[in-house]
C-alpha cells in the first residue's frame, strides 16, 4: 500500500515540473501567436500601412524572435554562474514587464522594444525550461516532456488566437494578457529549487542531495537517490576534465548530428511556418476572405489543426518512425503551399476554398511532424559530451530563421505577393524531401548510446536507421 501512495505522491513532481515545462511552452507560442490578431487594429491605431511601412511592420512582428536569439546567447552564457532557476525567474520578471509595457505602447519605436524585452525573456525561457526539466526529470519521462513542451507551444499559439478573437478590437488587453502565465511560471519556479546537477555543478553537494530528494519526494538516505547522486557526481566530474567546444562540434565525429540538428530547424522555419502563426489573417486575407472576422476564426480554426494534430504526431512517433512522419510532412506542405500559391495567384472567388484546404493541410502537415521533430531529434542525435552545446546551437537556427521569415514576409509580399512567396516556401518543403531523404537517420527505437557508437565508428549517420531495419 505505502508503494502505491508513494507512486502516486512520486507522481506529484512531474507535474510540477511538466507545468513548468508547458508554462515556458505556452509563452513561447503566446509571444509568437498574439502579433496576428493585434495587427489590424494596430495597423489602424497607429496608422501603419502594410505596403509603405512593411519594413518598420517586419521589424516590429519580428522583434520577437531576434529578441530570442539574443536571449539563448545570453542564457546559455549565464547558465552555469546564474543557475537555471534565478534565469527562469528573471526572464518570468521579464515577460511581465515586456507584456505591460507593449499594452501601453504609444508607437511603433516602444512597441518594437517592448517586443524585443519579451523576445529575450522567450529566448532565455525556451532555452533554460527544458534544461531544467532534464536535467530533474527521471530519465524515463524525458521524451515525455520534451512532447509536452512542443504541445504546450502550439497550446500557446491557440490562446493568443483566441485572445484576439475574445478582445476582438483591443490590441493593448491582447499583450496584456501575456503578463497572466509569466506570473504562473514565476510562482512555479520559486517553490521550486534549482536543479540536483546544477547545485553539485557549484560544488554545493549537500544541497544538491537535498533538492534530488525533494525532486523524488524520497528520504536522502533512499538508496535510489543516493544512487543517482552518485551518478550526477560522477558525470559533473567528468565534465570538469573536458568541456565541449565548437570544434568538437565540426570535427568528423559530431559533423554530422550537428547538420541534421541545424538542417532540421533550418528547413522547419523556411518552410514558412511563422508567416502563417504571425500572420494569420494578412494570409487569409490576401486569399481572399474579405470580413476581419472571417479571417480572425479561420486563425482560430488554424491555431485548433495546429494543437490536434501535434498530439497526432506524438502519437505517430514511435509508429512510423521519425524518416516517414517527416517525409510524409514535407510532402503534405509542399503540396499544400503549392495549392495556395496557384490560388493566391488566381483572382477567382472559387479558389477560396482551394486557400482555405490548403492553409488546413498546411498546418496539419506541419504539426504532425515538422513542428515536433526537429526538437526530438536535436535531443538524440548528439553524443553526451556535446549534447548542450550541440543543442543551443541548434536552438539558435531556430531563432535565427524565424527571424528572417518574420522580417522578410511583410517585404517579399509587399514585393513578389502571395503567391511568390508560398511558392518559394513550397520550394524549401521539396528539398526537405531530399534531406530527409539523404541525410536523416532513422533513431526510431535505437538507445542513444548506440547513436553515439555509430557516430564513433565514422560510418554515414544515415546508415543507422537501415542497418538497425536489417
Ligand atoms: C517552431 C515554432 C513554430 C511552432 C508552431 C515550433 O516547433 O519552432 O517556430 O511557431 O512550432 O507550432
């Protein structure tokens, strides 16, 4: 009886530390999502023409990711003095503030500040929540809350969808709102201590046993926690001896976890994804829905495809393998950007439905597969010793892009249309196809020690998955 009280009470934690890991998720895709249905009432308030003013717009919607790659810079130096947590929190004090501050906004000179304060605050978050979470999470519920985290994103675009629809005309309530889950992750994090590893990293031993007995809500004494003590003192030791660097990351034995890592983020942002999550309702307006309120429940519509069919993905994963699901998603959005830009490009009332079918496959092709996995993979791909910095520099790709796609979309539209724009996004999909093709590996029920002895042995990375088939 006391084993099932005490799984259940075990149990507890996780929660804790998988609502952190949503909490940090869901500002992510509120800071990214809220831009869309701010921006016509903000384009009237503040008299922004979308075609004169498209660079000043750009830089503004964009503000944010640039702001995120910032931060993850600055995160992933301050990490090992700061600590995980104190970063949280700063960045949670951040949000808030940045979150009032765009709500009062008088212009677009504060407003694009206010932006690039929450950008930092997402970068540093995005990057320091799923560090906190491996780094405390039993190994078993990793993969778990890594899902999580990707579904607590799309969770967030959808608020920030509904919360423009909610206050409809009201664009200073819509930032306003961001301030509600950063004060959730502030109280979340300060119950909470920073994580076992990060505590012996500092040499504070005897906290660190403290705060793993506390994360397994088992006595100190336990042998499971003295156990896994010992095992955090032995890795912090090792890392001691070698610290990861960039060349380790090129040199031939990483090269190639570190372009599918960096390929995979790369080709998920230039398939266009946050032209559509940040600009929504333009997208459906240039495909011809007239009414401002069409557009903001077809956004809606979009946000509700995106969250249902990422929990479709995480339930594919492990099914159909990691080379399939993404060979499926490039496929399904080439051809779906394909459709658009022929209806984009055609004037005609009838080909509405075409945009409108193809903004729907659009978003379910990316979500089931190239939404999630490129975070997956980044997760497994590396080997131990140069998995953190493989990571960050990962993550940067990710800002990095999103950035130029932000930036640019209101340029290129503004320049080549719609369907100039989509097509070359389609273009990016098909050689998604080809690098998927040749340079993924299958890591579909394959240990990540046996990815990294495959790494070792120098043979191709995309050998993996046909030599564990055979
Ligand atoms: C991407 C974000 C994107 C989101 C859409 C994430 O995996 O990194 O840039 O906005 O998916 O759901």
């Amino acid at each position: 009886m006391s084993g099932g009280r005490k799984s259940a009470k075990g149990k507890r934690m996780i929660y804790l530390i998988a609502a952190i890991a949503g909490l940090a998720g869901a500002l992510f895709g509120f800071d990214e999502g809220v831009i869309a249905g701010a921006l016509a009432p903000l384009r009237r308030d503040l008299g922004i023409d979308p075609v004169t003013d498209a660079a000043a717009e750009g830089l503004m919607t964009a503000a944010v990711p640039f702001g995120a790659f910032i931060g993850a810079i600055v995160g992933g130096r301050l990490a090992a003095a700061a600590g995980r947590r104190k970063l949280l929190l700063w960045a949670a004090v951040l949000f808030v503030g940045g979150a009032l501050l765009s709500a009062l906004a008088g212009g677009l000179v504060t407003l694009s500040l206010a932006r690039l304060v929450i950008g930092f605050a997402v970068g540093v978050a995005a990057m320091m929540a799923p560090l906190y979470i491996s780094e405390s999470a039993p190994a078993k519920q990793r993969g778990m809350l890594v899902s999580i985290y990707q579904l607590a994103i799309t969770l967030g675009i959808l608020g920030a969808y509904v919360v423009g629809y909610a206050f409809d005309e009201n664009w200073r309530w819509m930032f306003a709102m961001g301030a509600v889950p950063a004060v959730l992750l502030f109280a979340g994090i300060f119950a909470m201590s920073d994580t076992p590893r990060w505590l012996a990293m500092r040499g504070r031993g005897a906290e660190a046993k403290a705060a793993l007995a506390r994360m397994r809500e088992k006595p100190e004494s336990d042998p499971a926690v003295a156990a896994e003590y010992a095992e955090i003192q032995a890795a912090v030791a090792e890392d001691e001896g070698r610290k990861a660097t960039f060349a380790d990351l090129v040199s031939p034995r990483v090269r190639p976890a570190l372009i599918v890592a960096m390929g995979l983020f790369l080709l998920q942002q230039l398939s266009g994804i946050n032209a559509v999550i940040y600009y929504a309702p333009t997208v459906f307006q240039l495909s011809g829905f007239d009414s401002a309120a069409t557009q903001i429940l077809a956004t809606a519509g979009i946000g509700v495809v995106n969250v249902l069919m990422t929990v479709v993905g995480m339930m594919l994963i492990d099914r159909l393998g990691r080379r399939l699901l993404l060979l499926i998603g490039f496929a399904g959005t080439a051809v779906s950007l394909g459709a658009i830009a022929i209806a984009a490009a055609t004037d005609s009332a009838a080909l509405d439905t075409l945009a409108l079918a193809g903004l729907v496959l659009y978003i379910a092709s990316f979500a089931i597969a190239i939404g999630p996995l490129p975070w997956v993979m980044m997760s497994e791909v590396f080997p131990l010793d140069c998995r953190a910095l493989g990571m960050s520099i990962a993550s940067l790709v990710n800002w990095g892009f999103n950035f130029i796609v932000v930036f640019s979309f209101p340029v290129l539209v503004a320049e080549f249309g719609l369907a100039g724009v989509f097509g070359l996004y389609a273009v990016v999909c098909v050689a998604g196809l080809a690098f998927t093709q040749w340079l993924v590996p299958e890591t579909n029920g394959v240990s990540l020690e046996e990815i990294e002895r495959h790494l070792r042995s120098g043979r191709p990375l995309r050998e993996l998955g046909r030599l564990h088939a055979a």
